[in-house]
C-alpha cells in the first residue's frame, strides 16, 4: 500500500467523519450567505454531524420558503398600487394573520382604495403611501416626462427627487427601452444608471394611468435585484467550480496507466453504472488511439461486486480494443467473481483472465516479447 493509500485511511473513522461534517456545514453557510437556501440533496453523514447538517438543511428550506412568501406578497402589492394608481379600485390588497410590516402596508392600501372611491384622500396621504413602498415608483406624463417619484427611487438611484422630476425616464436605464414598451413591461430585467455613473440591476414593470379612455402617463415600479443576480451568478460559479471537479474525479476514477510501451493497464475502481460503464470505454479508446498499445489490462480487484452491469462493460470494451487491434487481459478474477460470471452465463472466451494484477502484467510482458520482431 502506498503512502497516498495510507493517508486516505487514516482519514477513515470518527475525525474524518468530523472534517467531512464541517466541510458539508461550511458548504451550507458559505450558499446560505450568498442567498442560496436550495438543499434538496440528502446528507449522508450519521452522528452529530449529519443532525447539525441536516438542522442547517431544514433552516435553508425555511428561509428559502419565508424569502418566497414574502416576494410573492410584495408582488401581489405592487400590483394593487398600479390598479390604484390607474384609478382601479376593483382591487383589494390580501391581509395575512402575521401582523408585521407587509400587513400593515396591505391594510394602509386597502384603507387608501376606501378613500380614493369616496374621493377624500389627501394627495399627502398618496404621497405617504408612495414612499412607505420599498419599491422605486416613478410616475410619468404621456410624454414619457418624470412628474413624481417615491423615496425608494432617490434612495436606490442617489438622485434628489427635485433632478428626476422633468427628466425623460428612459434616460435612466443603460439600454434602449422604446417608450411604446415602457406601457405594459411585467418583470423586464435591466439596468438603472445612478447618480455616481455606477449601474444597479432592477426588475421593471410599468403600467399605462389613464384619465378615462386617455393614457395619461405611465407608473413604473423598479425592484432591486442586484442581491439576487450577484447570488445566482455566485451559485453558477460554484456550479463550474463542481463541475470541473467532478469532471477530474471522474478522470482519475479511470486512469490508463502504461507499463511499458506496448502494455497500459487500467484500474476499475467501485460500483459500474451506465454512466461508468460509458466512462471506462471512453478512457479506453482514448488511451489505447494515443498509445497505440499491444496488450491493455482491465484490473477490477477494487470493483466490490461484479454483476451483469460489469460484466457487460468489460466485453463491450475488450471487443471495441480488438477493434483496433489491441489484445485485452482482465485480471483480479477472484473465485467468487469467476461464479458469478459463470452463472450469468458470459461468453469471456475472448478474454485472457489472470487472478492477479501481478500475474497478468507478468504474463502480457511474455507475450509482448513473444510477438515482438528480433
């Protein structure tokens, strides 16, 4: 056993247990950090860690579900403020049984759509509402011309509200929006310029006001979503990152190892599915279409269980290496394996067996110096 070997079974039992654990929590709360709180995927840790784990998991799905709930009712708001500001008071904001901010606004809404039909609502009051919304509103003329904002607007944008107002509202986005388009948007991803000549990332939608039949301008709401585009740009990060890492795993998983010049070998480690299956006939090809062996060596001493799944990958890549002229020894045929592939009833007539690495090595070098020219 190697020096390599050792030191992956001494990683073995309770520590490496522990640093696994606190690698798998860490994963946790670097995605949590980042606004990720998507953890589908089971832990298959035991002990103390897998509970820790599986606690952090069930935060995640918590908070992931209060983040949806709360987005979903600030939408379900927006919208009531676009009916009201086109003078629709068909529409009534949802109150919740949570008595926090988000009910408080819907029943400050539902209150200013009573006095709106009664028509005694202060414009003092609409202007309060306005700026109580956590969205940028901006409200145009027909002209496409600013006429009035809310506090979320400077905020965002670090404009006073006085250098909007008489502004065009497409000078404020990095991208051409027509101002025909700027009429009915649900959701349009873009950009909004800032004050510093800096850019944030919102989310538009816009509504047409109308004064009976005639459009008299148009209400926009801008939503923030620079937290959201920098968590998914982090978690696509991650994702390559996991991506190139199993891709290497999956390399080294398979090696093509050469012995000599005319003889590569090539380890079979753990359980063989289709994809693996796939895998090992891939590594094959390639390797034997760069070395241009004699003989290649398939070891599956490692491979735990040999059933019909391994058995079928070995005789679909010992006929594609005869393809190409190449003669293949399967080595670490135990007893138990040889049962088995006599039971399933495997045609391996083709296939030089060998109980040993060692063995099969020592005899495709005999082989190979048999064939060789003097």
């Amino acid at each position: 056993m190697g020096t390599g070997e050792r030191n992956d079974a001494g990683r073995d039992g309770p520590e490496g247990a522990a640093e696994v654990g606190l690698r798998e929590v860490a994963e946790l709360v670097r995605r949590f950090q980042s606004g990720d709180y998507q953890c589908a995927e089971a832990s298959s840790l035991d002990g103390a860690a897998g509970e820790i784990v599986g606690e952090l998991k069930a935060l995640g799905a918590s908070l992931a579900g209060e983040r949806k709930t709360r987005e979903a009712r600030l939408e379900a708001l927006a919208r009531v403020v676009l009916q009201l500001a086109t003078l629709d008071f068909a529409a009534r904001a949802a109150v919740g049984d949570k008595h926090d901010a988000i009910d408080g606004l819907a029943v400050g809404l539902n209150m200013l759509r009573e006095e709106l039909q009664r028509s005694t609502v202060s414009k003092a009051y609409l202007n309060s509402i306005f700026d109580s919304m956590a969205d940028a509103l901006v409200v145009t003329g027909p002209d496409g011309v600013i006429r009035t904002v809310n506090r979320a607007t400077t905020d965002l944008l670090g404009y006073g509200a006085q250098e909007l107002v008489g502004r065009r509202l497409d000078e404020l986005f990095d991208d051409d929006i027509g101002e025909g388009e700027l009429s009915e948007l649900r959701g349009r991803e873009t950009r909004c310029l800032t004050r510093s000549g800096g850019a944030v990332e919102v989310s538009l939608s816009s509504s047409n006001l109308r004064d009976g039949t005639q459009v008299d301008g148009v209400v926009c709401v801008l939503r923030d979503i620079t937290e959201r585009k920098r968590a998914e740009e982090e978690r696509r990060r991650l994702e390559e990152a996991l991506k190139a890492q199993h891709e290497l795993i999956r390399r080294m998983s398979t090696p093509l190892i050469p012995i000599s010049d005319d003889i590569v070998v090539m380890p079979i480690v753990g359980a063989v599915d289709d994809e693996r299956a796939d895998q090992v006939l891939e590594s094959l090809l390639v390797g034997i279409a760069a070395s241009q062996p004699r003989v290649a060596i398939l070891d599956i001493t490692a491979v735990a269980v040999v059933d019909a799944q391994v058995a079928s990958t070995l005789l679909r890549a010992a006929g594609a290496a005869r393809l190409l002229g190449v003669e293949v020894v399967l080595t670490g045929v135990r007893a138990e394996v040889a049962r088995t592939l006599v039971e399933l009833d495997f045609d391996l007539t083709e296939l030089v067996t060998c109980s040993t690495l060692q063995r099969g090595i020592a005899l495709s070098m005999r082989r190979d110096r048999g064939t060789r020219r003097p």
